[in-house]
C-alpha cells in the first residue's frame, strides 16, 4: 500500500540519520562577577565656571545644561520615567546644597488640546515628581501626585517641595461642581522622596487652573499661587493643614472658569514685597503687595502682547517682560508713571519667548519655546541693559523652564 510504503521510507531515513556520531557536549565555565550588576555609567557633571542653568525640555524629555558664562549648551541628560512615551519634563526646582534636583513630570496630551499650554493642562494621566542628583541626574527617588503638574518650587533649606496643577481638564470636567473643580497644592517632604516607598505628599484644595507659585522666603510658610481659572492669587497657609486658603481677586471683575484676567505666572521681588502677576488674557502685569495682600492697581502694565513669566532687576525697580505675539522682550520700570522702557522685537531669533531669568553677572538669560512639536527651542543670553543678544544656544523641544546652579555650589 502507499501507506506503508511512506512510513518504511520514513523509518529508514531515520534509522540513516541516527547512525551518525552525537554531536560533542560543550561545557564552559565562567569566573563569579565582580563587578556592579547595573553599573551607573552617566558621565558626571561639572558644573562649569560661571555656574549653569538647567532648561528642562518638555517634547524631549530631556534636560538641557547651559554654561552660565558662554550660553553654550555643554550637557544634554534623559529624564522620565516611560523611555517610549512623554513624560513632559515641565518646571525644575534645584536644591544645590542637597546635591539634587525635582522635575515635575506632566505627561502632555498631544492632539486636541485647547487654551493656553493646554497640552500640559488637559492630561487625564497622573503626573510625577522624580528627585535627581544634580551630580549625574540619576534617579533618587519619586511621588505621584495629580494630573497635569504646572509649577514646582523648593523652599530655601531644601526641605519642602511644592508643586500646583494647572489641570483644565479638572474644570472642564466639573462644570457646576467649584470645589471638585479646583485643583491642589501639593506639598512634598524632599526626605521622604524614594526610590520605592515615597510618602504620599499633602494636597490642599487651592483653586481653579493653578500655575505659578512663589514662597515666603526664607520660612516659605506661605505659598502665593497664580490661579488661572478663576482669577485669583490664592495665599495657602504651609504651616497649619486647616487654615483657610484666601482668594485675592486679581482685579475688580473676575470670573470662575471663564477668566477675565487669567493670571498665569507669579514671580517675587528681590526685597519680598511685591509679587509680579502675569495674567495672560488681559495681557498685563499686575502688582501685589505682600503686607497689605492687595492689588496695587495704579502699577499695572498693559502690554500688547501675552506675558510669562517675568525677572527683576536686583534693587526691584524695573521688570523683564517676555511676551507672545509679538514675541519681545522689555525692560520696563514698575514704579507708578516711570515711563522708562528698552524694548526689543524678537520676531526671527526667538519664537514664543516663556522665562526671563537674570544673573548678575553673566546676563539675562531667555527660554524660547519654538514651535513645541517640531523646530527646537532656543534659551538666548542677553545684555541685561540694550537687551542686544550675546550669545544663542539651541535646546530641545519645548523649553520651559530654566534654573541657576552656582559654580561650586554643592
């Protein structure tokens, strides 16, 4: 039969094939490792002469290192936790003395966000806030904390970590709902951030859209937060978790959820006083008084275009004012009728202008955030008085923070 026939075939071809000599047994010995199983192979930073600045590049997950005295990029490090989708990198805070430095990490919705820096603030994803060694920018430790983290600040003795969430998505979530609306403050023990294990940090309902803080200094027992949903500069209490959080209206006509001012950054004069107030619909800065907790409304600056977030001068007098579209940059006086303002167009050399930050010594330095998905960004150093630029250094994409680190600072 053909049955039969196939299977002897079959057998016979396997009968010849187990005739041969068995393949020789190989046995290799291998010596007991000595070495680190995961050895750390991230170069070390040194922090140039002139000190550095750290730009954190939110579409890159990246941070960028720039040397202080040339603007020259000289370091480029990964940061995040997903080496395959963003982390958004947002807002840096350093603790020099601590040898480290936080990240908030935002996890950008890419498509079909709306509103200003809506890509940060419409994220259902919680976001993170990862402790790295200022010497190598490994991994120390991290905490979850809400969606869409903004703003991320550090009190003096490096204790403290603060950070607001600018979260829209939480408003437009909860139309009829002002307290489930409102976003938190959260407020970090920086010893208690882990490898594993991290204590959760403390989160207190503060207001609508909150972005910019600043801290009391040198207690940062208070936090002054710019609230963008409901304009408002919100004061919180660090000390006391029962302590009423006040809501200082920004201006005489302000609005929950749909803002007639929209303030947006917050930054604090060098004495303590006075805090700048951004407000990116109105498009002025606004000025608070610390002592009084008011609105001095006889020093507000109208600007033509939108303004971020803004540096001053060491004695306080005047401000640098970077604004989109135009995108400028401007030294403006902040006493009431000192019309004394150097401007410049920057239409060409920096799109979308974010952060004026000032060193003395070295110049004024300016994160541009490019295009945010494709041209990178640029962070320029320029002359603090003509504005002329001195130097011009390409980063990744997004920029939007920049922080000083001093040369032999830890």
């Amino acid at each position: 039969m053909v049955i039969s026939r196939f299977l002897g075939c079959a057998l016979a071809a396997a009968a010849l094939v187990g005739c041969g000599e068995p393949d020789p047994i190989i046995e290799t010995h291998y010596g007991a490792y000595e070495g680190d199983a995961y050895p750390d192979r991230r170069p070390e930073i040194v922090v140039p002469e002139g000190g550095m600045g750290v730009v954190t590049d939110s579409r890159s997950d990246t941070l960028s290192l720039i040397a202080l005295a040339t603007g020259e990029r000289f370091g480029v490090y990964p940061v995040g936790r997903d080496p395959v989708t963003l982390d958004g990198p947002h807002h840096v805070a350093v603790d020099a003395p601590g040898n480290a430095l936080y990240v908030a990490l935002s996890y950008p919705v890419l498509a079909g966000a709306i509103g200003p820096h809506a890509t940060h603030g419409s994220s259902a994803m919680a976001g993170y806030v990862q402790k790295l060694a200022l010497d190598d920018m490994r991994v120390l430790g991290q905490v979850r904390v809400e969606p869409n983290p903004g703003d991320i600040v550090i009190s003096e003795d490096g204790s403290r970590v603060v950070v607001s969430h600018y979260d829209l998505k939480r408003v437009l979530d909860n139309p009829r709902d002002i307290e489930a609306a409102r976003s938190s403050l959260a407020v970090i023990d920086a010893d208690a951030v882990l490898p594993s294990g991290s204590a959760a940090p403390r989160l207190i309902p503060v207001c609508m859209a909150a972005h910019g803080i600043v801290l009391s200094r040198p207690d940062a027992a208070r936090a002054y937060v710019a609230c963008y949903g409901e304009d408002v500069l919100a004061i919180v209490d660090l000390t006391d978790p029962d302590a009423e959080v006040k809501r200082v209206p920004v201006g005489p006509s302000p609005r929950i959820a749909d803002p007639t001012y929209g303030p947006y950054a917050a930054v604090m004069s060098p004495d303590q006083k006075t805090i700048a107030v951004s407000n990116i619909e109105t498009r002025d800065v606004r000025f608070f008084d610390v002592a009084s907790e008011t609105f001095d409304e006889s020093r507000t600056i109208p600007v033509i275009g939108v303004p971020y977030f803004v540096a001053w001068t060491p004695d306080g007098s005047r401000i640098y004012l970077p604004t989109q579209v135009p995108d400028a940059i401007a030294l403006i006086g902040v006493a009431p009728g000192d019309d004394d303002i150097v401007s410049r167009e920057l239409s060409g050399e920096c799109f979308r202008p974010h952060l004026a930050d000032l060193d003395e010594e070295h110049g004024l330095f300016l994160v541009c955030e490019g295009d945010q998905t494709e041209t990178p960004g640029r962070v320029l150093r320029l002359d603090p008085e003509t504005l002329e630029t001195r130097s011009d250094a390409e980063v990744g994409l997004y920029p939007d923070a920049f922080a000083r680190v001093a040369a032999g600072a830890r």
